[in-house]
C-alpha cells in the first residue's frame, strides 16, 4: 500500500467490527539510528484472535523525526511460525 488514503482506508475496514475480541502487544526488540532523526526499529507483534488463536510476527519499522515527532514512514511484517522440531537450516542441500 502506499499513500495515506490506501493506508488509512484498509486498516479503518479491518478494525471496524473485524478486530472484536483481538488483542495485539508490540514489543520493540531493538533501535537502531542512521541518523539522527532517521531510526530502524525490530519489533515483534503477538496478536490473539477472540477464540485464542495466537499469531506473531516479527516487524521492522523505519521512522524519522520531523519537528519533535516521530513518524513512521515504513513498515514490514513477517509471519513466525513454530519449525519442526527435526527441521535444520544445514539439512538438505547447500544454498549458496
């Protein structure tokens, strides 16, 4: 999505009347500065559904500073999910 309008629009959809029951807690992992007024924050989200199904996902937010505010100006979910207990990132074959 781009543009305030995209942006605003899908989550205004979503959390009106789609989001009962939901609770989200966002923990920052760690903070990073390009700049000073440019930061790079890790996040992870752990969001659980009214039937307490529990989703996490790992963010990373890239924000900056105008005038004594903080804006984000992107942001990048990622889906974590539980592996196998058998699985190996060194099983199968080599990716180089």
């Amino acid at each position: 999505m781009t543009g305030w309008d995209a942006i605003h629009g899908y989550h205004k959809e979503r959390l009106e009347g789609h989001a009962h029951g939901f609770y989200v807690a966002l923990k920052v992992e760690t903070i990073g500065f390009l700049a000073p007024t440019i930061a790079i924050v890790h996040t992870l989200q752990e969001t659980t559904a009214g039937e307490g199904d529990v989703r996490c996902n790992s963010g990373t937010w890239t924000l900056i500073e105008r005038n004594g505010k903080w804006w984000i100006c992107a942001v990048q979910q990622t889906n974590v999910v539980d592996l196998p207990s058998d699985w190996s990132a060194h099983s199968g074959s080599d990716v180089r």
